[in-house]
C-alpha cells in the first residue's frame, strides 16, 4: 500500500510540473513559403525562378562546440511548393570542398558527415515530426521523430519511403535540393504551415549548427524549438499513398551440429507488404507471409551479467511506428517488446528458434489533432513439435496529447493461443498486459519524465502482476536533478515484453552539474552523480531472501569532457554491493561445478576511462579501460575501436575487447576476447558491400557475414548475404556449425 502511494504522489507531481511550471514563448521564426514558379530540375544548381524568389533561410547558430556563437559555415535554405511536391534546397559554406562522408548509403549517421537535414511537424503537435537528410554526395537518410525529439532512442532511421534529392559539391560550399512528394506526409486539410527546422554537420568547420537556437543540454532534434513555414495557399487534401512492396527469397543452408542435417537445406519464400493511405492522417500497414530472415547480423557482446541482454529489433515490419507501440515503460520494463513475436522454444535444447508468422495488419495515425491510435494484429504459426500452439498477437496503444507537449498513452496487448485444447501445457493459454503512461515534457523544457502503471492478466497465479515505472528530471544549463522509482512485481509476467529482472523496487537519485570554460581545449565540463537501490519484494519464493530488504545498491561518480575539436573524455568511479539470488558464473565458461553460491554477498569496486576522436575525421578511434574489484576477484577490460575512411566510397574499422577475469579458486583465470572488423564500400550510390567478421572467445565461435546490396530502384532492393559461424579452439579454426547463403528482392510499386 505504500508503495502504490509513492506512485500517486509521483503522478500529481508530474502533472503539477507539466501543467504549471514555466511559460516561455515558443522559440522560432516565420517564413513565407511561395508557390512554384515553372519546373525545378534536381541538379545541385539553384538556376530556377523559384529559388530565385523564395524567402531565404539563414542565421544559423552554432550548437557544439559552442553554443553561444553564430555558426562560422553559413548556411541558406529556401522553401517552396506545388500541388504535389515540397522542395527544398540548402546551400552549405564551409572552408574548402574536403567534405566528409562515411560512404554512399543511404541512412548513414549524423556526426559523421557533412549534411544537412529538415525536420517538418507538419501536424503542429510539438509530438511527431518527418526528419530528411542529405549528404553533400547526396545521399538520402529518413527518419521519424517521435515523443518531441527529447532523447535519441526517440529517432527512428527505418522509416523509409519514396522521396528525390541531389547534390553538388563547389569549391567553398555544397548545394542539395529535395522534392518530398506530400502523399507520404500525414497532415490535416487545410493546413497553413507546418513547424519547421533545420540542422547541420560541417567537418571543416568542426562544429554543428541549427536554425533555431537552442541550449547544448537541448538536443538537436528537440521540438519545442521550431520555426514556422506558412504556405502562399492552403495545402488540401494529396494523392493517396498506396505502394505495393512484395519479395522474393531462396536460401541454401547447412546445420552441422544438427545430426538428422545430413545435406544442405533448399528453401524459398515469397510474400508482400502493402501500404494504404486513409485520408490524410491514416495508414493501414498489410503484411502476408512477411520476410524475417535478417540480412543484418546481431553485433555479438561479452556477457558478463546476471540477467537477460537487450538486442534491438530488426524486422522492417515491426519498426516502422515503433514508437507508438514499444516505448512505453523503460529499456528494462518494456512491455511490448516485437522482438519476442515469431520466436518459439525449441523444447529439447531450450534455445530460441524461428515461427513462422502468415501475416498481420496496422493502422497508424491521427484521429484528431491531438489523438493518436494504433491498432497491429499478427498471426503466428503452430509448431506441433514443441508443443508451440498458433497464436494472435493484437496490441492497442493510444496516445493524447495534454496541456503544451505530455501525453498519456495507454496500451493493451493480447496474446491469444489458438486451438490450445490441443496442445500440453507447456506454454500459457494466453498472456495479456494493460498499461497506462503520462509522458512529462514541459512547455519551457526545464521538465522532463514519465509514469508508468502496468497489469499482466495470466493463467497462474502469482502475486504482484503488476510493475510501474516513474522517472522525473529537471534540467537547466548548468544542472540537472533527476529521480527514478520503479516496481516489478514477481507476477509481472510479459511474455511480449521485455523484462529481464522481477519482484524488484528502485529507488535512485541523481545530479548533473556542468561548467563552460570560455578558453581552453574544453567547452564543456560535466560531474554526474548516480545513486540506486535495489530492494527485494521476497514473493518469487527465493530461499535466500524471505522477506522484505535490500538486495542491491550502487553509487557512480562521472566525469566527462567535451573537447574544442569534438573529442571526448569520460572517467567514472563505481561502487557496487549484491546479494546474489541464484548460483551464478559470471566468465560462463567455468566447469559445470564451478560457480558462485546463491546467498553471497559481494562488493565491487572499478574505475574506467573513456576517450574518443572526433569521428567526422577521416581517422578516427576510442579506447576504453577498466579496471576493479569484481566479486571475489579482480577484472581488467581494454577496448579500443579505430576507423579509417575512404572518401566517399567507404570505411575500414577494427573493433576489439579484451577482459581478463581472475577470481579465487577453483576458477580457472578468463581471457574473454571479442574482435570484430568490419569492412563497409559504396561503389556508388546503388551498390553497397559489407562485410563483418566476429570472434567470440566466450562462445569459441567465429562468425562471417557478408552481405552485397543492389538499390536499383528507389526503396527497391537486391541483397545476396553470405553467412558462416565456425568453431573456434584457442585460436585455432575448428569444422563450420552452421552455413548459409541468402538471396531477396524486394520492389517498391508506387500506385
């Protein structure tokens, strides 16, 4: 009971701070946007009358290194716009031409390149915004901003669509020009303006720099600070938005460790995505037969932890409008996790394997100004072999927005077995979750935070089916404040979601406090202290933990430094003291008899250092050392990744980790070592080859993916990936585990 009275205090407060705190303007300026004068060619020549006559946009600020300063690259962008199309153009100084570019392919990252990108709020909510990007060899990226741009996992780069730019390179600048066609913007009828911004990375210049100012603690892609682009004539209603997406795919692979494989295994597979637009704030996403053979490879970790680890979703279909689906609670109480649909437990070895899935329907969207809905359904296959009956996944989650940016959302999912009479009873007849979330983002943006109550509705009966997730932060130039308290209950049992540890409540404070030299190698100093406790519900029937009490607490001390060209610094102290729960391993490569005993008590120690270059260079590199007490030993960890670019047409880099552990007797020492390079070209804005190479001493594996992609029509693609995990003994190459190759196409037919 007085937990659930923390939660209620925890949620007036945060309505409170939303509703009442802070009454800035909102920040920005208004363009006027002309209608199109005559054809534009997409030609990085800025010859046309439009561009001749639109209002230009220029005054850019520095955001980093400084932020005080007007940018030292100026940059200019005009607007303009027809029936069909938004088109804007950017003209980009800088020092010289030796601009910098990871490679050709579309969707690289930010810091790294010379670019620029547009950001567009075209339904005015200060919620959701269109982000496009060019590079100044023109490549593309997309993405879509959600939850106001307060933090990066709020940037979704798999948003794709159908959109055309150029580039061209001069001797003092760079010049893109974009046509957005407006049947891929979702936007109410009869819309003046839309809330607009614009951001860029010059490499000469080293710094980044924004249209509309904004604080450096603010980032970048923030949407409380915007401009305006107010249209010569009201926008109506645009062509619909169909496309058709269907593919192809064959597979030759070979399982070695299974013994019933005694020849390589022919597979094929076809399918389609469908995309419709209803009206103009509505999209209705079809999959049938979906393809979920990855052609991108999970990046392999050392584990060391005691719970489960997180790796991001992967699948097209799943990551489209995730935002509206997946990010509820936080990155360790997620209750809708896609990840966990189309997998199934192989009842022998207890290991993941793949479902089929038939199909499955979305609908996104807006039904009023301030009301989002999305409703997804998909279908999974049975698998009678172990004992895995079909199963519906439907999931619900609304969001409405409150006072200026916060929302609350609520969230229902569904995990319905099919025909479950038929099956044992290994796996639950259904597993359902309900939730309930207010989303604090303050007008002046000094507050920021959410809370979160969630219920699980399962066939057993556990105690404690619910969890609850709050964290508030207020944050200044010089300071921040924040606090977190969460609860997850032993019966919290989310078998869509992710929820690697259970029967736990939180409690953790902390404080940032940063300085801003005005002379010096470094522009920004920030001390970070960061408090946790961990009590112990005691309802999971633990014999070790009877009752009520701390099971764990930390404290950390950071210390990090930005430097004038970009480069960082980071040093940190931590303390850590455990219960552990269960018989544990922590190298995970010990005698099955060798292990540390449920009922210990450990206290760890470490200290470690970070550094790394400005990664806009051609060279580029960061290190990291480790260094402490960890449980009844000592751990060293050395890592160090180093890149080198081959303008424009690709990049070299080298990523290794070495972790030594030595504890007390009987544990053998751990020399854990993970070494990835990674080989990445762009022959040309179409044709791209990767490859990665990983070696996993913890696992005794060593993985080869290489995988060659053919854009040969917009959003259209060719991949040929080639993948091979082989057995590894010290450092000596054993027989193949598993072997592969992959061949699917897939085009993109606009209707």
């Amino acid at each position: 009971m007085l937990l659930m009275k923390h939660v209620v205090l925890l949620l007036i407060l945060s309505f409170f701070f939303s509703s009442v705190v802070g009454q800035e303007q909102e920040k920005g300026a208004d363009i006027q946007v002309k209608l199109k004068q005559g054809e534009i060619i997409l030609d990085g020549i800025l010859d046309e009358p439009s561009w001749q006559s639109a209002q230009v946009i220029s005054g850019f600020y520095q955001y980093a290194p400084n932020d005080t300063i007007p940018a030292l690259g100026e940059t200019e962008i005009r607007v303009t716009y027809d029936d069909e199309f938004v088109y804007l153009s950017a003209k980009c100084y800088s020092k010289g031409n030796k601009f910098q570019v990871p490679s050709l392919r579309r969707d690289y990252g930010f810091r790294a390149t010379d670019n620029i990108s547009f950001m567009l709020d075209a339904f005015n909510d200060k919620t959701n915004a269109y982000l496009f990007g060019m590079n100044a060899f023109g490549a593309q990226r997309e993405a879509w901003i959600s939850n106001g741009g307060r933090g990066f996992r709020d940037f979704d780069p798999s948003w794709d669509n159908k959109w055309e730019g150029e580039s061209k390179i001069y001797d003092d600048h760079w010049i893109c020009e974009v046509a957005i066609p407006l049947k891929i913007i979702k936007y109410k009828e009869g819309t003046k303006y839309f809330r607009f911004n614009a951001y860029r990375n010059d490499t000469q210049h080293n710094e980044m720099s924004i249209w509309v100012q904004r604080p450096r603690q603010i980032i970048l892609m923030d949407m409380n600070f915007m401009g305006r682009l107010y249209w010569e004539k009201e926008l109506e209603n645009s062509t619909p938005n169909i496309a058709v997406i269907p593919y192809i795919t064959g597979s030759v692979t070979r399982d070695f460790e299974d013994l019933d494989q005694t020849s390589p295994k022919v597979t094929g597979n076809t399918g389609l995505d469908a995309k419709f637009s209803i009206g103009t704030n509505l999209n209705l996403d079809v999959t049938i037969n979906p393809d979920f053979s990855q052609v991108e490879v999970d990046r392999q970790v050392t584990n060391l932890d005691r719970f489960e680890i997180f790796f991001p979703e992967r699948r097209q279909f799943f990551l489209e409008n995730a935002d509206l689906f997946g990010s509820f609670g936080a990155r360790f109480l997620n209750p809708f996790f896609s990840r966990r649909i189309g997998v199934g437990i192989d009842t022998l070895t207890g290991n993941n394997i793949q479902n089929a899935i038939p199909g499955g329907i979305r609908l996104t969207g807006k039904l009023t100004d301030d009301f989002r809905l999305g409703v997804m359904s998909i279908q999974s296959s049975a698998q009678s072999d172990n004992d895995l009956p079909s199963y519906n996944y439907s999931v619900v989650a609304a969001e409405q927005r409150v006072f200026d940016r916060s929302t609350i959302a609520a969230l229902v999912i569904n995990k319905q077995a099919i025909n479950y009479d038929d099956f044992g009873e290994t796996n639950d007849a259904y597993d359902r979750t309900l939730g309930l979330e207010y989303r604090i983002r303050s007008k002046n943006n000094y507050w920021s935070g959410k809370s979160s109550v969630f219920k699980s509705l399962t066939p057993n009966e556990e105690e404690h089916k619910f969890s609850s997730f709050n964290f508030v932060r207020y944050n200044r130039r010089k300071y921040a404040i924040d606090f977190e308290g969460t609860v997850i209950g032993n019966g919290f049992d989310a078998e869509v979601g992710f929820v690697p540890r259970k029967d736990v409540l939180v409690f953790g404070p902390g404080f940032t406090y940063r300085t801003f030299p005005s002379k010096g190698a470094i522009v920004q100093n920030q001390y970070t202290i960061q408090a946790r406790n961990f009590y112990k519900l005691a309802k999971d029937g633990n014999e070790n933990f009877s009752s009520f009490g701390l099971e764990e607490q930390s404290l950390s001390f950071q210390y990090n430094a930005q430097m004038q060209d970009l480069t960082r610094l980071e040093a940190n102290v931590q303390y850590n003291k455990l219960f552990l729960l269960n018989d544990f391993d922590p190298t995970r490569i010990q005698n099955d008899d060798i292990f540390f005993s449920a009922g210990r008590v450990f206290e760890n120690l470490s200290f470690q250092i970070n550094y790394n270059t400005n990664r806009a260079k051609p060279f580029s590199a960061g290190g990291n050392f480790l260094v402490g007490k960890f449980f009844d030993g000592t751990r060293y960890q050395i890592r160090g990744e180093a890149s080198y670019r081959f303008i424009p047409y690709g990049t070299i880099t080298l990523e290794s980790s070495f972790n030594r552990i030595d504890l007390e007797d009987p544990f053998e020492t751990a020399n854990l070592w993970l070494v990835s390079p990674r080989f990445d070209f762009t022959f040309t804005r179409a044709h791209f080859l990767s490859c990665l190479i990983q070696y996993n001493s913890q696992l005794d594996n060593l993985g080869l993916n290489a995988r060659y992609q053919w854009r040969f029509a917009p959003a259209s693609d060719l991949f040929v990936v080639y993948s091979d995990n082989l057995l590894m003994e010290g450092l000596q190459i054993g027989e193949s585990r598993n072997r592969g190759i992959v061949l699917k196409m897939s085009y993109w037919l606009s209707l």
